[in-house]
C-alpha cells in the first residue's frame, strides 16, 4: 500500500475513531442520567458527525501539514486561534441544527450563557482534536527522520566499504608502491610527492565517515591527489582537462561523489583503452543549480567490467539522501566516444 492511501486510511480511522469514542462515552452518560434528554441520543451522534465534518474542513482548508515542522513557539498560537475558530464553528453549526433541523428549542429559547459554555467546551475539544493531530504528525516525522538517518548511514558505510575494496584496491595500493619504488631512482622529488598524495588520498578516505559534505574545492584537491597517483601508472595514456568556475569552489557537495565518478571514468573508460584517453572534470552554477560533469573518452570496444555500477548506485543513493530527491545523478551514454557522469544538486533559497 502506498505511503500517501495508508496515511488516509490512518486519518479516516482517527477521525472516526476519536469522534466515536467520543459520542459513545457521552450516549452512556446520557442513558445513565436521571433526567431525560430532549430528543434521545440522536442529536448527540448528529453532533458528533458535524464535528467531524467541521474537523475534516479545517484540515483541508488550512495548511496543518505545513504547521506540523513549525517549531512550537509558532505554532502555539496557531493552534489556539484556529482551535477558537474550529470551536465557534462547531458551535454555530450546532444553534442552526437545534433550531432549525432538529427542534430542540427554539431561537427565543436559547441562552447567550449557555451558548458562550458551549462554545468554550467546544474550543477545548478542538484543541485536543489538533494536539493529537500534531502528536502524530511529530512522531510520524521523527520515525522518517530516524529511517532516513538509517539510511543515510548505511549509504554512507556502504559508499566507504566501496571506497577502500574497490577504488583503493590492493592492486591498486600494489601499483603505487611498484611506481615509487621506479620513481626513487629515476626521479626521487616525483617519488615523495606520489607518497604525499598517496597519503594525503588514504587520510581523506579514512575521515570521510565524519562528514558526509565537504567543500567542492576540497573534493577536486582530493580528484587531483587521484589523478595524480593514476598518472603514474598510465603515464601519457591519461590527459586530464579541469574547468570549474571559481564560484562553484565554496559549494558543499557529498565527500567522495566526484572521486567515485572519476574513479569509475577511468577504471570502465580510459584504463581500458590501449590509446589511453582524456578525463574532463566541470562545475559550473546554472540557474540556481549547480551543474557537476565527469565524463571520458571512450570507444564502442570498451565495455564495463564486472561490478560496474555500484559505485555510481551508491553515489546517486547518497546524492538523494543528503541533497533531496531534486537532486540527481545521471550517465549520458549517447554519444559513442564519450560517456559523461552529470550531477544536478539545487542550490539553496538566499
């Protein structure tokens, strides 16, 4: 059953429910009573079914679902001056219905003191009706809250387990020591600086799981350090061209998202082509969303090896958790020479 068809169930259950509960504590009281009410039980449960038709109107007209995430000193006023005017209502609606359906007593007959009593037993009840309204709402938002905490963690755990097996692999560790142990004779400057960047990956890598965002130009420092290391090993096979609009820079966006997208750029794209070829990373702001590119020359020969995906999964899952469902992550196949990673996150509202 969908989320929004359960939740009006559990509405309609609620409502019926509680007012019920409600008409029928009073119809016991009522058959206990010595004196004998005018009309029976029948206005009582007419009462009781205006009040959910008052109840279910007030629901639908005011924005009660957007008060729900209001801290309460704003919505505590809300409540009150919309559980007067819920009581007032009920209790107009209740006059006319004495008066005019029902018969109870007629319009001279009523008592402006009885009707002032009844309007304030009336405002008590609908404020009981809307704290209990908000009490489910509250315990329904944190028990989606604690989900997607829950979630989130365990996207997270999954992107770094991903991290370490996949995109720092043993063969891959293997390969950049076997390059520094060439470089030290050959070029001991290049040597310390591939153990520094190496370092510098594996320290980000293992810090990662205490923040989930980080800077965009923290990331690209970190796709450097990458780049860098996998230059060694591909030596000319691997151009690399950057273009990010300084703006960008200061933007928070997932850790790890454009190291996975490079990684996955040339492990299924340029690792695998003889020729080797040309990785280009992008940022730019675009209409209130920043625009994010990953994307690698490739030819029709080169097919993904096995376990391809997962780490773009597990990227797109953590996109969606951390940024929300607008923001998006997509890989653009269409062209045969070139694939392109392209991930939107919408900026927030100044």
């Amino acid at each position: 059953m969908k989320p929004s068809l359960t939740r009006t169930w559990a509405y309609v259950a609620c409502q019926l429910g509680g007012w019920g509960l409600y008409a029928l504590i009073n119809s016991v009281l009522t058959l206990m009573a010595p004196a004998r009410t005018p009309g029976g039980l029948a206005p009582l449960w007419v009462f009781c079914l205006c009040g959910v038709l008052i109840t279910h109107l007030g629901r639908t007209w005011l924005p009660l679902r957007a008060w729900a995430r209001l801290p309460v000193a704003q919505l505590a006023p809300r409540v009150l001056v919309t559980a007067v005017g819920l009581g007032l209502a009920q209790n107009v609606a209740l006059l006319g219905l004495s008066v005019y359906l029902l018969r109870l007593y007629t319009l001279a007959q009523a008592s402006l003191a009885a009707f002032f009593i009844s309007g304030f037993v009336w405002t008590v009840l609908m404020s009981l009706w809307l704290l209990l309204y908000f009490t489910i709402h509250a315990v329904e938002h944190a028990r989606t809250a604690e989900v997607e905490r829950w979630k989130l963690e365990a996207a997270a755990k999954a992107s770094e387990l991903r991290f370490l097996k996949s995109q720092l692999q043993p063969h891959f560790l293997f390969n950049c020591l076997n390059s520094v142990r060439a470089l030290i004779s050959e070029d001991p400057a290049r040597a310390q600086e591939v153990v520094t960047r190496l370092s510098t990956l594996l320290r980000y890598a293992l810090s990662s799981r205490e923040k989930e965002t980080v800077p965009l130009a923290q990331e690209l420092q970190v796709v450097r350090d990458y780049l860098e290391l996998e230059g060694v090993r591909l030596e000319s096979r691997l151009r690399v061209r950057e273009d990010v609009e300084p703006a960008t820079l200061g933007m928070s966006v997932p850790a790890m998202l454009m190291q996975t997208l490079v990684e996955n750029a040339i492990k299924h794209g340029v690792a695998q082509m003889p020729e080797g070829g040309e990785v280009a990373v992008s940022a730019r702001i675009q209409e209130g969303v920043l625009l994010l590119e990953v994307s690698n020359t490739a030819t029709p020969a080169a097919r993904p090896v096995d376990g391809s995906g997962v780490g773009l999964h597990n990227a797109s899952e953590r996109l969606r958790l951390l940024c929300g469902a607008d923001a998006s992550l997509h890989l653009d196949r269409t062209l045969p020479a070139l694939t392109t990673a392209r991930v939107r996150i919408p900026l927030p509202l100044s």
